[in-house]
DNA sequence: TTGAAAGCGCTAACAC
DNA sequence: GTGTTAGCGCTTTCAA
C-alpha cells in the first residue's frame, strides 16, 4: 500500500505538500496540487488513517455503550447513532454493557486508550464520579437519559414523567377505574420518572395503593410475572401502564394466557416506540419516544464537540406522544 | 497521560525494556521488570492503542458489516460478535449496509485504512470480486449466508434448503393441503435456498403452481402485502411458509386483519428463529437458525485468524430445527 | 539482560 | 508556495 512518501517522490515534491493537498490546507501551486492527485490517483493512494490519528490525536470513531443492542429501542437508537456518524466520516464502536459498570469500566479504558474521539453513554450504570474521570480524560460525552448536577457533559432525554402522564390519563380516560403500574428497575432513571409520571396522576385517587405498582425489570418475562402478581393481588384491575414496551408485551402475552381481554377486560399501554408494538394482536398503545432523533441529535452534537464546531454542552428534553392503538381502544367516557 | 517514556525515565530504564515487560516477551530481569511494574502503577500508565497499533499494524478491533441492526436476526448477531470480541480483547465497529454495493464499498476503503484487523460479512451485495480485494488487502474475512468458489476466505451459513424443507414438510404433516411460500429477495441466497427448499418439497405435487410462490422483501410489509395477494388468487390456500420471520410475522397480521384464523384455516411457519416469534398471538412456529451461534463462532474463528493461531479457512454449515408453535397446531395425521 | 535508534505513516511548525 | 524536520507513542532489530 503506498504511503504518503511514494507520492511525493513520485510527484517531486515533499510530503509537507502532499499533506497540504491532502488536508487542503496551506497554500499548494494549482499546477503542484494537480500533479500530486494525478498521482495519488495513479499509486491508488489511501491516507493511513492510524498514522493521522497519533499525529493529531483524533480518530474519527465514537463508540456507543449501551445496555444491550438485544433490546429493539437500542437497536433502532444505534442505527441513528450509525446513519448520523457515517453522514460525518465518522466510524462507531458498539458496546453492550448489561448495565454492568464493572464491563462499563472497562470499555471506557480501551476506549480512551484508542483515542475514541467521544462516547455516547446510554447506559446508566457508572456513577457520575467515573463519568468525570472521562470528561478530565478530555473526552467529550453525551449521556442519554440522566440528570447530571456536573455540567460538563451534555444530556438527551425524552420527557418521561410527562409521556407516563399521558399513559395513565389516557388509560383513565377510556374507561379504566383502577390503573397499576408495571415499573422498571428502579436505579435507572428513566424507571424513575416514569413511576413518577404515574404517581403524580394517581396518588390521590381513592382506589391507588401501592401494590398498584410491580416491578418489571425491562424485559418481557418481567412484565409476564408482574401481571400474573398484579391479577392475583388485584382481579378488578383494568388499566396497566407498564414503563417500557418489552414489559408490555409481556403483560400482553400474560393476560392472553390467563384468558383476559384486551382491552375489553383491561387496557393496556407501553413505553418507548418501537417496532415491535405493532407486531402485536392487538397493536399496543404507547408513549412514543423519538428515539431516531434522540440518537441522531447525541451523534452529531458529540461530533460538533468533537470537530470543535460547539463547547456547549447541551442539555436536551425530547417530546413524547402517545399513540392509541388497539390494547386502549373502547369506550370513551 | 503518561507515555512509555515516562515510565522509562521513571524506572531508571529504557523504553524497550518498559516495552518488554509490558508485552512480555524478550528477556528482563525479574527485579527489573518489578521496578517496571511499579511506576507503571504509580503512574497509572496505560499503553497508547494507536501508536502500537502504527507499529506492529494490528489494531484489535474487527468490523461487523451487516444489512440493518434493526432486523432482529442482526441485533442477536451482533451481540455475538460482540460479547465473543470482547472476550479476546477485541473491539467491534458496525456498519449497517442496507445492503447498498455502494456503501459497503465505502465501508470497506474506510475499514482498511483504519488497519482494521478483519471483517465479518453479514451483508451480501457484494461480488466476489470485491471481496477479493479486501484479500488482496491481506485482511482476514468472514462471510455470513454465502457459498464462494474462490477458497480465500471462509464461511459460516445455515443449512437453508434443509430448514425449508422441514418447514413445508411440517405444514404437509399438520394437515396443509395447498402450502405457499413468501420468499425473500432473490439477490440473496439464504431467500434463493429458502424457495429451493420449498419447491424440493412441494415441485411435484399435483396442486403446485408458480403463483404460490410470492415475493415479500424479508420485511413486515413485504409479509404483509404478499398474503393479500396470496388470498386473491388462492383463497383455498392453507399453509404458507415465510423465508424470514419478519414476513411471517407481516403475514399474521394480514391474516388477522383479513379474519382468517391461524392456525384453524392457514398454518404459519417462519424462518430464523427471533425472539419476537414468541411475541405474537398465536405464538409463530419457525426454523430456528443457531443464530448467536452463528455470530460467535464467525468471531472468534476471525479472530484466530487474525492472531495467526489458524490459517485454515473455515467452511461451516450449521444446524436449523423446527420450533413448534401456535401457529401450526393443527390436527395431525 | 539492557539500551540506542530506526522505523510505523502522517501532521505541522518553521525556515526558505 | 514549498521543503525540512521534529514529533505522535510504541515495537523491534542490532549492539553492547
């Protein structure tokens, strides 16, 4: 493979003048400049790209660490995150963490060590004393759904609680009389909020108590199992808001085979977006997150960051909308 | 951040000695490389990926090039490649391909001048020709779903024909009289060895035609708009059988949506074996792929090339069974 | 057993 | 406008 050097000797001129034509930068004679693309055309001439990231320190890669790329909300995220970095001749790096800050650990020291430009966390495990370890690293970062108190990264989140209120509200409003909840693991924020979300609407209502609210774990079996717990504590339950679109399914897959309709019987709402909600029979209700956007924003603000074209950090609060589907859809009052 | 030099200088040695006991090799003097280990510590050294990899021109990260993430198949694929990359040390780019010639062009020109160390193939526009360059390149290639004369590199597929087969063969015994095939695009051959399969099985029986056979892109709509076709013109038809199971999942909505029961008046039958087929009501009956497997074993058999352990190319051929479910319960005979 | 020094291929300051 | 050259941080002969 021809290095800069073939070139220029081939050219009879430096590689000072190779590299200016090459980075178009610096002044290069027209005449000079025409011969040595004839050149690089002739040799086939490729830049190694490993020798330019150690002279200047930067490698056009991000990586993306995520909880796993099994779950569909991530998977389309990364296809965001990958259309919108290929847009900029950036390349990505894919990490499935579990949420295991001990995996997350790691990836972050190969990462720094192979000068990956930034990184897109977008798993919530690592406390915000290993996220500043990146930052003094110099390494930009864009976390998705956290708040951090410690300004010098930016943020993407989608409104939770607001998208949870939605879900109950809209759940109260087709008729249901007595709504739970099926949340997710709780050390994750977005669990949070949007157990939150459905506590602001409900905890005055005269039927709420707490073992209105199950744990899900994010993951289909999570949501089967709470459903089964749910209708054994509470057989005249007949609205679910469960916390993630997995969970839901699973609740779905759960009242089905416990012979209880949707929704004639209980309704049924999800969270997230994804595909697969209208792969279903019926199609689930959900609060929709942008979840395209949310990767391509993270993506090409962090390369802003990254090419230096911005060193704001940003701090972004994306909309959610439900969508009414069939696992809602009855009487309206 | 620290360099080797500092660790040198630190130690009262020499750069290559530091290098020695950082890569173990060479001969170094037990108190020595003590004193070496110790600053290394202290200084919280890390070895700098990129310039090491300028150097010996190995830079332990592998390319995964796939059509789409969001296809189930590749999001179970990848998390292979990637949990078995991360157990040798590696690290993963992905590239979603579309299954665009020109993009995995591009991709390819930027993985190679980025040193990458190999490349798994999942994608599969790409002549022969082309992957003939990457080995001209000397860059260690996997191809996944493919048969190549030229023997440079290797392969790993399932037996397609095979699962098809069983496929048609379990709606004939579950009590099908007239099974249709929705086949994926013909450019690929996991869609050409699907179709082969079908028509093994179905060629000489007397209620066979061409027009069961119908195209459905491997997609939910695909899936979903060949089954409206598929009513029209054979409205007797009771079995089909979709090359993916994205197309069968599409093909049980339609079903759905036109009030044909599954499995009382069509059977259903996928291929590949998603999660998601356990997702649906009734759940799909499906030839499941060793998909994790698939990737796994493409990864780590890369990487052994890589690491020069083998210099066999692989030709493997994994196993497909038939999972079966609600969508094909019938009466058996 | 250790060190000096020549790369790996490119960038960028500095000089002409 | 163009060339020289000193890095970027590490590996690896070749001598000592």
């Amino acid at each position: 493979m021809a290095t800069i050097r073939d070139v220029a000797q081939r050219a009879g001129v430096s590689v000072a003048t190779v590299s200016r034509v090459l980075n178009q930068n610096g002044y290069v004679n027209q005449d000079t400049e025409a011969r040595v693309m004839k050149v690089i055309k002739e040799l086939d001439y490729r830049p190694n790209t490993v020798a330019r990231s150690l002279a200047n320190r930067k490698t056009g890669t991000i990586a993306l660490i995520l909880p796993t790329i099994m779950n569909p909300f991530f998977s389309e995220l990364s296809r965001a995150v990958e259309d919108s970095a290929r847009s900029r001749g950036f390349t990505v790096i894919f990490c499935n963490s579990d949420d295991l800050d001990t995996r997350e650990q790691t990836y972050i020291d190969v990462l720094r060590q192979k000068y990956i430009d930034g990184i897109i966390f977008a798993s919530s495990s690592l406390g915000e004393e290993d996220l500043a370890v990146i930052n003094e690293n110099g390494i930009p970062l864009v976390v998705l759904d956290r708040a951090l108190r410690e300004g010098n990264c930016s943020v993407i989140r989608s409104k939770n609680a607001e998208g949870a209120r939605k879900a109950v509200h809209h759940l109260l409003a087709t008729g249901c009389r007595k709504v739970a909840h099926i949340a997710g693991p709780q050390e994750l924020i977005t669990a949070q909020e949007r157990l939150r979300g459905y506590r602001d609407v409900v905890k005055d209502l005269d039927w709420f108590e707490e073992s209105l609210i199950l744990p899900g774990q994010f993951s289909i079996t999570g949501g089967k199992g709470a459903v089964q717990a749910l209708v054994e504590a509470h057989p005249d339950v007949d609205g679910i808001f469960a916390g993630n679109d997995l969970m839901a399914i699973g609740a779905l897959k759960a009242l089905h085979r416990m012979g209880i309709k949707v929704p004639e019987e209980v309704s049924l709402c999800g969270f997230d977006g994804i595909g697969a909600t209208e792969w279903t029979e019926p199609e689930l209700t959900t609060v929709a997150q942008l979840i395209y956007e949310m990767g391509a924003r993270a993506a090409l603000h962090l390369i802003d960051r990254v090419q230096g074209y911005t060193d704001q950090v940003e701090d972004l609060e994306l909309d959610v909308h439900l969508i009414e589907r069939g696992s809602t859809r009855r009487r309206k009052y």
